[in-house]
C-alpha cells in the first residue's frame, strides 16, 4: 500500500482499456444541454453512470432538479469519512455542446468514440466527460488501495454548463450545507502546454453587450443625400476607437483591473504559452504595452468587437444607413468593477461627443456573463496541489493564477468561499466547441496518474491538507 | 398657335388621365435590369412602347445591341427637321431596380400603379418611366400645336441604367455620329424641393470599395486568446476614424475637391434642400465644416460606409474574429481626382500604419463607379433653360451645377462633348430605390407644363449658338 502502488494500479486501469470503456459508455449518451430534447440523457446520464459509480465508492447521492423548468438536473455525491476530517468539493458536468454529427471527419462520430494514433475521438472526451472519468477512476483506484480515502469528499455534477449553468447557482445557495467544503479541486479545460501539468486558480469574467447607434428610420439614397445624414458607421466606429487603441489598449480606465498583484506576476513568469501547431500567430504589438503575452491573457482586461453590422452586408445598396450595431465583450480579471461597465461606457460615449451611441444588453444567444474569480496562486491550497502534481510527474507544475476563458467558478468562490484548484487534462488543440473533439492517450494517461497521486496524497497523514481557512 | 396653346394641351392631356393610364401601362413591363430572365422584357419595352410613340411623331427609330453579352439594348429615336437647327438629344431608361414586390406596403404593387391622393406608386414611375413619358408627351405636344418641332430630335432609351449602364459608353462612342447632337436635354432625379422647377448641370461621381482586414483563417475564442491576438473589427474601426472624422469630415486630403468655381459657387448660394414629406432630418453639424446643405450634398464630396461586417452578427460568438470587411463610398464633385482616389487612400492607410487593411474592389452587385461631371454654370444654355422654365413657372428654377446622387453623364459630356441639362422631376422621398417608389402628381403636371413650354421655346429659333 503506497503511493507508487496506487498510481500503478490507475495506470494499469488505463493500459487495460478499462478507463476508455468508461469513456465510450458515457460519450454515447447524447446529453447536449442545448437541445431541450436531451433532458431525458440528462438525467440517465445521472442514473445510469454517475450515480452507480458514486454508490459502488461508497458515496450517498442526490439529484436535484433545476428550478429552472427545461434546465437539466445537478448530482451530489457524498462520501463523508469523520467529521473532523477535511472536506474536498469535485466538479464536473455531464453535459457536451451540440454534436455537430455531419460536420466530424469521415469515420467520427460524436457519440461514439474513436481511437486514431494519440487522440481519441468523441463527445465530451475533453469537455468535460473524460475528464471528470479521470477523478472518478482515480478516487476508485485509491478507494481499493487504502479502503478509505482519508478526508471527506463530495462531488457534483451538473449537466447545463455549455448552457449557461443555469439554475446551479441556485440549487448551490439553497443548499449551503449540502455542498459546503474546505477546499474545491477539479477538472476542466486545457493545459496551458500539452505537455506540461498545471494547475489553475481561477478564471476571468466576461460582460457581454452591444454598443448601437440608430440614428432615424431606413437608409436614405446615398447620392441625394450623402453628407446631409450622419452615418451610423461612421459615428460607431469612432466611439470604438475611443474606447479601445488601434493597437488594442483599453483606453477608458474605469474599465482597467488593478494593478497585477506580486505574486500573480511572479506566477505568470512561469507560464508560457504554446498554443500547438495549429495556433494561430501571436501579435506583440496587441495589447496593453508593458505586459508580457501571459500577462496580457491571464492579468488583464481585454476589448474585443465580436460581431459589428452596419446596413446590409450579404446585399449593400447605396443608401447612407439608418444603424449601427456592434456586439462586443470585456474580459475581465478579479477586482475589476465589471458590474458598473455598461454605465462606465455609456458615460464615457456621453463624455467623449457619442451621446447618440447607447450601450445596450446583448442578444440571448450570446449574453456570456460570467464573474471573474481566482485564488492567490500563493494560497497553500493551489500550491498544494501542484506539489502533489509535482511528486508524480517529476516537473515543477505551473501555477496559473487565472484561465483566460471563463467558468462557473464564483459558485465555488463566492457562493461557498472555497479556495480553488484545477488540474485541466486536456490541451488547447482539442477541439472541444467544434467537430471532432479528442483527446489525447499521452495526456490522459498522465492525468490519471496525477489524479491518483493527488487523492491518494489528501488523505495521506504524512502529506497533511493545508490549514482549513 | 402658341406657347400657351402647347401648355394647356399639355394640361389637357394630364387632366384627362392620359398620361397616368399611358405610364401604367409602362409600369406594368417588369424591366429589371439586374434580372438576367427579364432581358425579353427590356427588348419589349423598347419595340412595343417608345418605338410606336417615336415613330408616332416621325422619328426613326434604331436600336442598338448592347456590346456586353446579355445586356439590355439601346433605343434611338431621331427627327431630323433640317441641317441647320440645332440638334437635342434626350434620354430615359426604361429598365427599373427590383420590384421587391412583397416589401411594399399592403395593397401595392410594383407592376400596377395605384393613386392614394397626391401620389402615384409604382415601380418606374419616378426612376425613370414617369419622367421620359413626360418629356416625350410635351415634345409631341409642342410639335402638334406647331405642326413641326423646329428642332432636330435625338431621343435614346437605355435599358441598363439600374445596372450601372454596362456598354453604354462603348456603344455611344462607336456610333457618335448617330448621337450626335448640339445639347443634351433630359430628365431623371428628383428636384431640390416638390414645388422647386429645378435643373442640374451635371452629377457627383461616385466610387464603390471595400475596406477589408483579415488577419487570420476562422475564429479564436475570446478567453484563451483575447489580448493575444489582434481584432480586426477594432483595427478596421480606427481605420474608418482615420478616414472621415466622427462628424462625417473627410481627412483624406486628396479626396477633397480642389477650390470650387466661382459660377458654382453663385448657383449654390442661397439654395434650400427640401426633401419633402417623410424626408429624414439634415444633420446640421455633418459633414465639412461651415458649408450649408445644399454645399454639402451638390457642392462637396462625402464618404460613406454603406455597410460593415464582422464575425456573425445573427449569431455572435465569443470568438476574437479574424476578419473585417466595410463596403464605402465617395461622392465626389467634379474637381475631384477621379483616378486617385483608390492610390490615395492607399498611401493614406498606409501613413496611419494601417498596411493591414486592404482596398479591394466592390462586391459585382453594388460595384458604383461613376465619373463626375459638371457643365459650367455660366453656359449659356443653362441660362436658356432656366429662362424657359422661368417663363412657365413665373419664378426662377432652382440651378444646381451636380446632381449629389450619380449618372450616366460622362457619356454626353465626355464623349459626345455636350452642354447637359437635366430638368428632374421627382423628389428626394419617392423611394425609388425602395419599395413604395411613387410621383407626385401635382409635381409631374407642373413637370408637363415645363417641358412642354421649353420643347416650344426649343423651335423658336433663339437658343444658344452650337458649341
């Protein structure tokens, strides 16, 4: 009974298929959340894999419904070993996007999976179904090799995250004590270099809205009336210009984050990022001057213009056009004042001579609101955790104080204080919002390894969890 | 017989609803010229309406094959009365933009015209049948009441002008002594205001382009990449700054027209812009500095973008996108640089540092390429015409050396070296690009009144010298 003898048992799950036939069995059920006819997969995904499992690891489970009808359901399972003992809160969704079927390469499927050299084909083998596989196999293999674990553990699944996680927050507040932890630890998202672990301790947040000038009703012949009537496009394209530099500086300050902390920085020294060979090329030129690429991407705010439509692009006439609209984004790391962007906005267009422009909410398909969360990447948790990680794989594991992207984090942080953790398995190749998701054999079989280790080391006496705050 | 005779047999014809059953049965020839199934229709126009109505009045009649392949043909119509009057040659097209039929308002219809008090609506009436049926009503008229025009007639008919005239220019100048004449009279276009008898010596030009900065294939999502990579929605916007100032100034310095001519400047002073009824609200603070209305938009050039995309704007994702694309445009007047204004924009992008963003030539279907033409305010013939219409109207037209919207004119300028003028008579807010395209009616008897006068005045025998 050992640390070596876990990890070995975890890899031998893998070698021998074992893990894979998890996979298979769970990609073949259809659950996309955005398909309001899968609410039924929703929940036999709960009933049929989740929950057994959980049950045969000797953990209670509860589904619950989401209070919001048409919303899919939220497992919580709970494996509690003393009460004086730590208690860990996992997390995974069930849920994929849509399947896309048409759009894979020949042979692929979405709900079938498919192994072709490294990767593996699939559905949710990377988002997040392989993933959260991987915590529930290595929890498995450390329950056979200790006979407990060694610290409480609770894990949930939601199946409406590619939809918003709608509802969950909710189901989070009104049960409290239900999901209440010490720590949170769990899955999801790339490796920031495929070939390298890391952790991650939080996520920026993104305020989604639409900036439009609509100046009078219809276009009107650009001849006759060409520099009588002021153009929309023109007026909109200038209020972008004073909010965001040719070079992609944010120039409304209001709508900066503080300064970057120390030990954000320090972090962020370590981390470099390798998109993969299908990246695309980096501008240094974008961007707030002074920071490097990772800082730029991980410690600060950025403006992006993501859909602009001024007349009729798909049939233009020679009319000046009656409107303008643009759809745009902020990301935004934590203690930024995102809740006051619009008005910061709206005032700024006032201030600067666009008062015709108004800063409007963004369409449903589209309303990408998300908080910004991250744990001090020298919190003991994280650090932890990447020692953990360190101890398996023999590298020293990078600790990224934030993702990019944006996740459901502040239902960890902010609705139950927990400090956070992530180990993403995955890499930023993986195609995990298109056709043709997979993940890859190499990185996987190491995940199982670090998740083993990890679990394993929770519980162990001579690698104690850090102080509960 | 007299002048007044030809008038008010002009105005008998009006009022007695000849002219609105003669221009429904116009409007009902579906003659779109983007159409390439409605080609039949353009060559049936021409033989079984203008042909009959020109030979009617002892003219000869010619038409033309288009030399681009699949265009729409070309209409003379000549009487040549003796060798030394002077020579007019008219103009209209017969071909229409598309009907959008099922975009105009409940109960009307492109192909059947429907009166609603004032107005006639229909495609065509305004732009441009309701206008050559006009002109070639008052100059049978005034030849009825004179027994002879006293003048030689030159009238074409196009069929392609909705389609930018293709091969119009081509066609005139292998056949310029058929279309030769002493000056051009036509109309087409609306008046400075409805109740304004208004001529226009020329038209702004105009030239289509786009604007594109595509930085990279597909999209990047926001998160992972946003601060990483470049946005060229926000790179194309600051370009679009650069250009034209947020109150519609133009900053690109070759763009601007050189200094105007005093003439032009005479015949802009004091001008009104009215654009009628449902007209939108001239912006007062648009556009150059210190210029009035009617300097703006026949006396100035302007820029616009007349449509902008980037990533899906029907369904937007969080993705940095990798491409903008803006569709623009230059009105310009005569004094303007036509061949420099794709190089200087070029060098201009490229002194902002925007060598990221590309000039490319105009989607086929809105591909607006028209050169800028002016006939000088102090012709005598625009003082001829101004008196004739003075003398129908009792008071002075309104003179505009450009028309702000764009034509055909470098053909009668250019190639045939023409005096041009053009007695409009349409308003601002007929739609005529639009569904709901209508006329005015009380606007189009006093146009009859006015060309019937000027076709009499025409053979009186006192017009200006041949050039």
């Amino acid at each position: 009974m050992s640390r070596e003898a876990v990890i070995d048992r975890a890899l031998a799950y893998f070698d021998e298929g074992k893990f894979l036939d998890d996979v298979a069995r769970r990609v073949a059920i259809p659950t996309e959340s955005q398909n309001p006819e899968r609410i039924p997969d929703l929940y036999r995904y709960l009933t049929e894999e989740m929950q057994p499992t959980f049950e045969a690891m000797g953990y209670a489970c509860r589904i619950y419904d989401n209070p919001i009808a048409g919303k899919g359901p939220v497992l919580l399972a709970h494996r509690q070993e003393g009460d004086n003992l730590p208690t860990v809160l996992g997390y995974g969704h069930g849920d994929v996007i849509l399947g896309y079927e048409e759009q894979w390469d020949e042979g692929l499927s979405p709900w079938r999976i498919e192994e072709r050299g490294d990767k593996v084909y699939g559905r949710g083998t990377a988002d997040n179904k392989g993933q959260h596989c991987l915590h529930m196999a290595a929890l498995a293999c450390v329950l056979e090799e200790r006979g407990h674990l060694g610290f409480n553990h609770k894990f949930m699944i939601e199946m409406g995250e590619e939809n918003g996680s709608a509802g969950v927050n909710d189901i989070v507040a009104a049960h409290k004590d239900a999901f209440g932890a010490d720590f949170y630890l769990a899955s999801d998202g790339p490796r920031i270099d495929a070939a390298k672990a890391n952790v991650n301790c939080g996520n920026r947040g993104a305020v989604n809205f639409d900036l439009v000038c609509e100046l009078r009703e219809g276009g009107h012949h650009s001849g006759n009336w060409g520099g009588l009537l002021a153009n929309p496009g023109i007026i909109l394209s200038h209020a972008i210009a004073s909010i965001v530099s040719e070079k992609g500086q944010i120039l409304v300050k209001d709508l900066l984050p503080p300064p970057i902390p120390n030990s954000v920085r320090v972090a962020l020294r370590d981390v470099i990022r390798e998109g993969g060979p299908d990246a695309p090329e980096v501008q240094e030129w974008w961007g707030e001057p002074g920071l490097s690429a990772s800082e730029k991407v991980y410690g600060w705010n950025t403006f992006e213009v993501l859909a602009f439509k001024v007349g009729n692009p798909d049939n233009p006439v020679n009319a000046v056009p009656p409107r303008a609209w643009a759809h745009c984004q902020i990301r935004f790391v934590v203690g930024s004042r995102f809740e006051e962007f619009p008005e910061i906005i709206q005032k700024h267009l006032d201030e600067n001579g666009f008062d015709t422009v108004r800063v409007m909410p963004p369409p449903e398909g589209n309303v990408g609101e998300f908080k910004a969360s991250r744990t001090d990447p020298d919190h003991p948790w994280p650090s932890y955790i990447a020692d953990s990680v360190t101890r398996t794989t023999g590298e020293k594991t990078v600790k990224l104080p934030n993702s990019g992207g944006s996740i459901c984090n502040y239902i960890f942080q902010d609705t139950l204080g927990l400090p956070l953790c992530w180990i993403p398995h995955s890499y930023v190749g993986c195609s995990q919002h298109a056709p043709n998701e997979h993940i890859l054999k190499s990185v996987t079989r190491e995940g199982i390894a670090i998740m083993a280790g990890v679990y394993w080391d929770l519980g162990d006496p001579a690698t104690p969890m850090p102080a509960r705050s | 017989m007299t002048r007044e005779t030809a008038i008010e047999k002009a105005l008998e014809f009006f009022d007695d609803g000849d002219y609105v059953a003669e221009l429904s049965r116009r409007v009902a020839f579906r003659t779109e010229s983007q159409k390439p199934e409605q080609q039949p229709e353009l060559y049936r126009y021409l033989e079984e309406e203008i042909t009959p109505a020109f030979e009617a009045m002892g003219h000869d009649c010619r038409i033309f094959e288009n030399p681009v392949d699949g265009k729409g043909p070309v209409l003379l119509a000549s009487r040549i009365e003796g060798e030394d009057l002077p020579t007019v040659l008219g103009y209209g097209h017969g071909d229409v933009i598309r009907g959008l039929e099922d975009q105009w308002r409940e109960g009307l219809s492109p192909w059947e015209t429907v009166q609603d008090g004032d107005r006639l609506y229909g495609r065509g009436t305004a732009d441009n049948k309701g206008q050559h049926t006009i002109n070639m009503n008052a100059m049978r008229i005034a030849m009825e009441a004179r027994g002879k025009l006293g003048f030689n007639s030159k009238f074409m008919v196009e069929t392609g002008e909705e389609n930018g005239s293709p091969g119009l220019h081509a066609l005139v100048a292998a056949n310029k002594d058929a279309f030769a004449a002493d000056v051009f009279i036509a109309s087409d276009g609306p008046r400075v205001s409805p109740d304004t008898p208004t001529i226009f010596l020329g038209a702004r030009g105009v030239k289509n382009f786009d604007l594109i900065c595509e930085l990279r294939e597909g999209g990047h999502h926001s998160g992972n990449w946003g601060g990483l990579l470049a946005n060229p929605g926000i790179i194309l916007s600051h370009a679009l700054a650069s250009i034209v100032s947020e109150t519609g100034r133009i900053r690109v310095k070759e763009w601007l027209p050189g200094p105007l001519p005093n003439s032009v400047k005479a015949a802009l002073r004091g001008l009104t812009v009215d654009g009628g009824e449902n007209a939108p609200e001239i912006d007062e603070g648009w556009g150059e500095p210190d210029l009035s209305p009617a300097e703006q938009v026949y006396g100035w050039n302007s820029f616009e973008v007349l449509a902008f995309k980037v990533g899906n704007p029907d369904n937007p994702v969080n993705a940095v996108p990798p491409r903008a694309w803006a569709h623009c445009q230059l009105r310009f007047i005569a004094d303007t640089d036509r061949d420099a204004i794709i190089p200087a924009l070029r060098k201009h992008l490229d002194a902002h540092g925007f060598d990221m963003v590309d000039v490319l030539p105009p989607p086929d279907m809105n591909a607006g390429d028209f050169a800028s033409t002016r006939t000088d305010p102090d012709n005598p013939w625009a003082a001829w015409a101004a008196a004739s219409l003075q003398k129908t109207s009792g008071t002075a037209p309104a003179v505009i050396p450009q028309l702000g919207g764009s034509i055909c004119n470098d053909v009668f300028t250019d190639i045939l070296g023409l005096p041009t003028i053009w007695v409009p008579h349409s308003y601002a807010s007929c739609s005529q690009h639009a569904p709901n395209e209508h006329i005015l009616l009380s606007e189009a008897r006093s146009a009859i009144e006015l060309m019937a006068g000027l076709y009499w005045d025409l053979g009186e025998g006192n017009t200006p010298n041949a050039a």
